[in-house]
C-alpha cells in the first residue's frame, strides 16, 4: 500500500548492489578494476530483473555511467535508457548535442568527463555538437519528465533520430550520443531511437527527480498487474498485531488506514517505507515537541513513520533517548566516514535478516545499517515477500 512516491521513484537510473564509492576503494586497494570486485548476483534476484524489464545487469561486468556532474562511475547495471560506457568499448568519440536547457552545458560537461581517470581508461573522447534536440521553445523550460514524456511519441522520437544520425553523419569515429534524461516514460525508447541513429544512444546519470524512477514505477505497475497484485493507494498509519500468538503461530495483524476505522487484517506485513530519505523514518528530537517552553522529557530522536511492533536501531543497536534535547551531534555523525555510515542512512527497523518479529518483515532502507542501494532494496523485497507469502 502506498499514498506518494517512494524513494524508488526518485532513482537516478544506477542499479548498485554496494556504494559504488565503496566498490571504488575496494578495487583501488586490490589494483583491480572497479568490476573485477562484482560479486555474482543470486538467481532469485537476476529472476525479478528479467521480469522487470527496465534494467541491464549484465551477468559477468558491471558498466560505467556519465553522470551530469561530470564525472563517470561504475554501477553493476543501469536502467536501460542510461548510456553504458563500458559496452562502448576503447577508443571512440562520445558526443553531446547543444541543448538550451539548465543544467545542460554540453561544452562544460564533455571538458569535465573527458578529464576523468575513468574515461582516460577507457580512452573515450567526449565532444559537443550543434545538434537540434528541442522542438518548441518552451521546451527549454519544461521538466525533465514532461520532456521525456513527448518521446514517447514516434513521431517525435523518429524526428530526433533523424537529427541525431545527421550530427553522426558529420564525423568520424563517432561511438555514441550522450542526451540528458529526456529518452521517455515508456519502455524501450533509448533502443529504439539507437536504432533510428544506428549507433548507442543513452542518458546522463542525474541524481533525484530523474525520468528513471518513473520508469521504473511503469515497469513495477506492469509486473503486479502481470502478477494480479492487488495494490491499495492509502496512507497506513498503524500496525498492530490483532491476535494470534506471536511466538508460535500465525500473527494476525490489524493495518490502520488514514480514514478513519479504516483497516486491514493481514497474515503478514511487510514494512518498505524507506528510511530517513524516503520518509519512512522521521527525526524527531524531543525540542520538537517543545512548544513554547521544555520538553517534557528525552526521547529517541527518531521515529517510523508509522506505529508498528518494532524497534529503530542504527547497526550498533536499538537507539536510545539522547542526552540533549536536540537530538545527536548531526555535525559529526550525519556524514559517512570511510566505509561506517552516517547515522541518517543507518537508522531503521532492527532486524534478524529480514525478520522484524513473526508474521512482520522489512525491506529496503526501512533496515537498519544495510547498503541503500537499489539491489539490495529488491533483494531483501524479493525476500520478504516469500517469506511473507510463506508465513502461515
């Protein structure tokens, strides 16, 4: 059940399984290359990819991704509309079509990644291009969504490759064009627009906001549909267990919904809310509940968005009420150090794998101290949603 949008449909498109930051220093201190440390992938999971549709994780590589900050950086798969550096091959030119549009500066951004150690290894040259991207002239302002929406029309999607093959046609060596994140809402539309060029055409990595995570919601609404996943858009506000005996048979658990008497009974409960980026667990220090004078006493500084059976902890831990009314030291513990963590991607539910209590999982950034990366959010979803389904 769902009443927004989570932080998968936030995703920039870059499907890891570990940080990639992580990944990086690994292979560094080995003197291997950033994919020689991938790890093979369960069959479970390369199952629910293949289902899905809407990514590439290849098998036995990981791909490289130009991102709109300039730089290029590995992932173990993408989404589909991203451009995969690494399948280009060595050598070869990349270019960048001028396009009036903000965040978009073609020159800045193909000096930037052709000065990246990445790309020097993979000696790929970027260069950008008079080429027309933009039809109308309030498309210089639009969002990247509505933008990418109107290639989900053939139409305009066969009057971009035909501009696209014309700046191709121009040079020589020329191995891929480079857009920003404008190739559809839809399925497929990078494909077929690679195949109006005639040569691989892709996206930029962006951060939030990008068309990716709606992309990946078209692919996930396909894939309950296909399934006959029933899916209710409410707001929960509470799990409780309802009856049953929590240490033997099955947990009966009432799901309160935002009406009021509104509610569910459920066999088990599955908790993907996110963590504290996707607003499944709030920070809430006790000078939140102050009002004009004191509060009235310490508190744990965070808190799920939701009332449920479970406890918050951090990987250490279950958390524990702070000292100061103002929550822990944000200064010092909200940034990652070397590979610990920040205190703000490590807070969520405690559990035993995926096991919050019986009858009750979580998934995803909802866990505490587990990577915040897209496989690992499907991987422990995957689970919990068999044992789940198990559970009786």
């Amino acid at each position: 059940m769902s009443a927004g949008a989570g932080a998968s449909a936030f995703a920039g498109g870059a499907v890891d399984d570990v940080p990639w930051e992580q990944r990086t220093r690994a292979a560094h201190a080995l003197g291997l290359e950033a994919h020689a440390t991938a790890a093979k992938l369960p069959g479970a999971l390369l199952e629910f990819v293949g289902a899905l549709g809407v990514w590439d994780v290849p098998a036995a590589r990981g791909c490289y991704l130009a991102t709109m900050a300039g730089r290029v950086r590995p992932a173990r798969g993408r989404d589909r509309a991203l451009l995969d550096l690494e399948a280009l091959g060595r050598g070869g030119r990349v270019l960048l079509p001028r396009v009036s549009r903000p965040g978009w500066d073609a020159d800045a951004l193909a000096r930037a990644l052709g000065d990246d150690p990445f790309a020097k290894a993979l000696k790929l040259q970027f260069e950008a291009v008079d080429a027309p991207v933009l039809r109308f002239d309030e498309e210089r302002r639009v969002t990247d969504a509505d933008l990418a929406a109107r290639h989900d029309d053939p139409a305009r999607l066969a009057w971009l490759g035909e501009s696209l093959r014309s700046a191709v046609a121009e040079g020589t060596g020329v191995a891929a064009v480079l857009l920003g994140p404008w190739l559809g809402l839809g399925l497929g539309r990078a494909d077929k627009l690679a195949a109006l060029v005639g040569l691989p055409v892709g996206e930029a990595l962006i951060g939030a906001g990008s068309p990716a995570g709606l992309r990946f919601e078209v692919a996930r609404d396909a894939l309950f549909k296909a399934g006959g996943i029933e899916v209710i858009s409410r707001r929960v506000r509470a799990v409780g267990v309802a009856g049953g005996d929590a240490s033997g048979g099955t947990a009966r658990f009432a799901v309160s919904l935002e009406e009021k008497d509104a509610s569910l009974r459920a066999d088990a409960v599955v908790l993907a809310t996110g963590g504290v980026s996707g607003g499944g667990v709030i920070y809430t220090p006790a000078e939140h509940g102050a009002g004009a004078d004191l509060p009235s006493g310490g508190r744990v500084p965070f808190a799920l968005s939701l009332t449920a059976p479970v406890r918050l902890g951090d990987g250490r831990g279950a958390l524990e009420a702070t000292s100061s009314l103002f929550g822990p030291a944000l200064d010092t513990v909200a940034w990652p150090t070397g590979s610990r963590q920040s205190l703000l991607e490590a807070v969520g539910v405690q559990c035993t794998g995926i096991r919050a209590a019986h009858g009750l999982f979580a998934a995803g950034d909802a866990i505490a101290a587990r990577p915040r990366t897209v496989l690992e959010a499907a991987a422990t979803g995957w689970h919990a949603g068999v044992e789940a389904a198990s559970t009786g």
